[in-house]
C-alpha cells in the first residue's frame, strides 16, 4: 500500500508535535534563559518598552524578532510559557515537514523520511525545542531558507536568512552566504537581493541605536567579558561536545556526513554552500570564547542530519537491489525494510531520549526549588524598588519582578568593565544592590566569602536541591 504525500506530511507534524510534548510534560523544564525574553515581551506589551529593567533601555537580548512574535501572542492573554511551547511546536512540525520535503528535492526517494525522523527524535532538538527559547523558531528560519535555495526561489531564501538574522546574530552567516552567492549567479537582479534585507535589517539597527545607544547587544559584549577570565573549554573540547563525538554514534555521523555531503555533490549537485555554512558555524562555535549551550548549535543539525541521511540513501539502491533479487520483488521487499529501518532509528533515538528526559526532569526541579524559590521568597519579602544583584536571572527576575543587577552583564553593560578585571565584588559594593544571591563556591561568587562583603550584608536564606551547589540569599545591612 502506497501512503501519500499529504499523510506522510500531516505524520510527520504529528510525531514532531507529539515528541515534544510527551518531554515537556514530562520533564517540566524550561530554561533559565528564556525567563530573559520572557519578561522583554511582557513589559513591551504592557507599555514599559522594550526593556528589562524598567527605565533601563539596554538591549539585553539577541532574539528580537522571537520577542516581538512573543509579545503578539501576549497580547492574547497567554502566559508566555504557554506561548514559547505553542511557537515551538508548530515551528518544530514545520521544520520536520521541511526537512522531508528537502529530501524529496535531493532524490532520497524511498529514504526521504529517515533525515526528518533523525530531527523529530533528535535529543538536543527536543530539548531545546521545548526550553521556552527562540531555537525552534530560528531552526525553521534556517532550513527553510536552504530549502527555497534548492529550488531556486533565491529571494525567498534571501528573506527567510535575513529574518534568521533578527532572530539571532549567528543567522546572519547564512545570509551573507546566500547573498553572495545569488548575487554572483543572478548578476541582472543583483541590487534587488539587498531590498528585502536592507527594509529588515535597517530599520532595527536604527530603532536600536536610538533607543539602545548601541547596536551590537550587551549579551555579546557582557559575555566575552565575563569569560576573558575564566577557564573555558579547549576549541578540542567544544568540537567533540559539538559533534558528541563522546558518543560513538557522533564518530558515526561524521563519517556519514562526509561520505553522504560528497554523494549529494556528485549526484544532486548539492552541498557547497550547506557545507560551507556548517564549517562557518562549527569554526565559529569551537573557538567562541563564550560558554557553549547546546542549543546555541542545534539548528545545524537538520543540514548536517541530511548529510548523514545520504550516505545512507548512497547505499541503499545497491543493498535493496541485492535484496530483491535474492529474495523476492521490489514491492515485497522494499517496504519491509524501510519499516526496519524506521523502527532501528526510532529505538535508538528514543533509548537515548529517555535519559535525556530524566536528566532535564531532575534540572526543572532544581531550577524550581532553588532560582524559582528565590524568585518567589523575594516577591514576598522584598520591598517595591528594590533591586537584586544575581548571576542566573531568568527565573529570579522573572519571579521576584524586582529590579535585577545581572552580574553577567547582558542586561548591565556597567558590570562589564569589572568582569573584564575579574573585580566582581567591586560592582556589588559599588552599586550596593539591597538584596545578592551568590553560590559561595563559584569562581565568579567566592566574593560572599569576603569578609568585607559579610560586613555589609547578612545571609538570610540559602535555597539548594539535593547534592546541587546552594545559593544563599544576602540582604543588606541597615
């Protein structure tokens, strides 16, 4: 029995959608990070303007094309946990779609399902797509501006990269990408590529000049401060983290994605620019001086899943064909093991899937009972104006709705002149903040072991989960 186009489309939304919401009921995790955005959108639907901190105009955020789309569904009364989770989902069923389809263009043929399989199990894309993050959405904006690349429709790819770019910083690699290239191959158009990224593009820089001060945003400039000095991972580390090449299963597809990039250059004149972006990306990643988040790199995978994909798809005709004739005609044989093959991948992804699970299950709990509970204890406790000095803000600001002094500097451009010197007690006791939260222990935060900090403020809770490093909550002294 043959299955249509449309049903293998309206499955594969389906079991996206489904993947994602049996992990995010079960796991109840959002990131920490996303609580940032979150209150961008809630204060710019309430009228305080696109800011963190009220009356604060720094752009602490490289998202802001999620946190418009996020403010929209606001204004519909939705929570924005709410509205995050219904934005990723439905991009997540799109991108599967997408993914599928794209393989259809390069001639996968029996095996065009395996690469949006691959994405819909996929561990890091689940979780990310179900943090509460911009991941899904940016994910969506990537593959489908290749895919309108494969079939030439370059103004749209054009449009969709340049969207990408708004939506976070690193898209605006792709966009160069396609830009130049469609401008040398369609040299008669050539001004008429930088219409739609210049009517997107520029109006943002200037709004956010005027507004901000400043174009580049303090995440960036805080973040490569914060880290100047402090011990990160080796570019070698970050590549095996990257490519989980810690997994065999990495080594794997590595190998795969070489053999299967090079089958789609021969036979489908397919991969020169795909490749050039993920070796652009990879670079970029490995030797970034900021901590590296996973989902930071998580909307390479369907590209680099494809490339895996092909050198399966390179194999398959010759092993089909061997099949058939030893044991029997295409139509009994072909369908079995594309059924096979299907039931292998999703077993092993969902195998590792589930100790995905239980590990961000055990992260939501302590994100809630210990930076949530903060939140709470100091919405209840704290006085209206007064302002709290702390490293993780998401759930703490976002929960105590105080002024928050992030120590981090991506939504406080004056902590990054002390992170670049390493005086991290020095931006406490210079703004002197009424209430800290510090996890004694950490590089950043042994400064609430000073005895001069101990003098000016007094420990009066400590919040921890299990064998987690504790936070203690500091008040200043009358």
């Amino acid at each position: 029995m043959t299955v249509s186009r449309k049903t293998v489309i309206l499955i594969l939304f389906a079991a996206a959608v489904g993947a994602r919401l049996l992990f995010h009921f079960f796991t109840g995790f959002t990131a920490d990070d996303s609580l940032i955005t979150f209150r961008y959108a809630e204060n710019l639907i309430s009228g305080d303007g696109f800011v963190y901190n009220y009356g604060e105009k720094v752009l602490g955020t490289t998202t802001p094309l999620f946190t418009f789309l996020l403010s929209i569904f606001l204004t519909f009364k939705m929570s924005p946990f709410k509205a995050a989770l219904l934005i990723s989902l439905i991009c997540s069923g799109l991108t599967a779609i997408i993914i599928y389809r794209l393989a259809q263009q390069l001639r996968l043929a029996a095996l065009s399902f395996v690469p949006a399989l691959v994405f819909i199990l996929w561990p890091r894309s689940i979780v990310a797509d179900t943090s509460g993050l911009e991941t899904s959405f940016f994910t969506l904006l990537i593959i489908s501006s290749w895919y309108c690349q494969r079939r030439r429709l370059w103004f749209y790819s054009v449009g969709l990269a340049t969207l990408a770019g708004v939506t976070r910083p690193e898209g605006f690699f792709l966009l160069a990408i396609v830009l130049i290239y469609n401008c040398i191959q369609d040299r008669q158009n050539l001004w008429a590529y930088f219409v739609g990224p210049a009517i997107i593009v520029i109006p943002w820089l200037v709004f956010s000049y005027f507004y901000f001060g400043t174009i580049v945003p303090s995440t960036i400039t805080g973040k490569l401060a914060l880290y100047a000095n402090l011990e990160t991972d080796s570019p070698l580390e970050k590549l095996i983290y990257l490519l989980g090449l810690h997994h065999p299963l990495g080594w794997i597809m590595l190998a795969a994605a070489g053999i299967g990039g090079w089958w789609l250059y021969q036979k489908q004149n397919f991969g020169k620019l795909e490749a050039s972006w993920l070796a652009a990306m990879t670079v970029f990643y490995t030797f970034s001086r900021t901590e590296l988040f996973f989902w930071y790199f998580v909307p390479i995978y369907p590209i680099y899943i494809i490339f895996t994909s092909a050198a399966l798809a390179s194999v398959w005709d010759k092993l089909t064909g061997w099949v058939e004739n030893t044991f029997g005609t295409e139509s009994s044989v072909s369908r079995p093991m594309q059924l096979a093959l299907a039931l292998a991948i999703s077993v092993s992804l969902i195998y590792m899937c589930f100790s995905q699970a239980v590990y961000y299950k055990n992260y939501a709990r302590y994100l809630n009972d210990v930076h949530r509970a903060i939140g709470l204890y100091l919405r209840d406790q704290a006085k209206p104006g007064d302002t709290v000095s702390a490293k993780y803000i998401g759930y703490t600001g976002y929960y105590s709705k105080l002024k928050v002094q992030d120590r981090d500097g991506m939504i406080n451009p004056q902590a990054t002149r002390y992170n670049r010197r390493g005086d991290y007690l020095g931006l406490v006791l210079d703004y002197q903040p009424e209430w800290v939260v510090a996890a004694p222990y950490r590089e950043t935060e042994t400064f609430a072991n000073n005895p001069y900090f101990l003098s000016q403020y007094e420990a009066v809770k400590s919040f921890g989960w299990e064998e987690s490093v504790r936070h203690n909550l500091y008040k200043r002294k009358s």
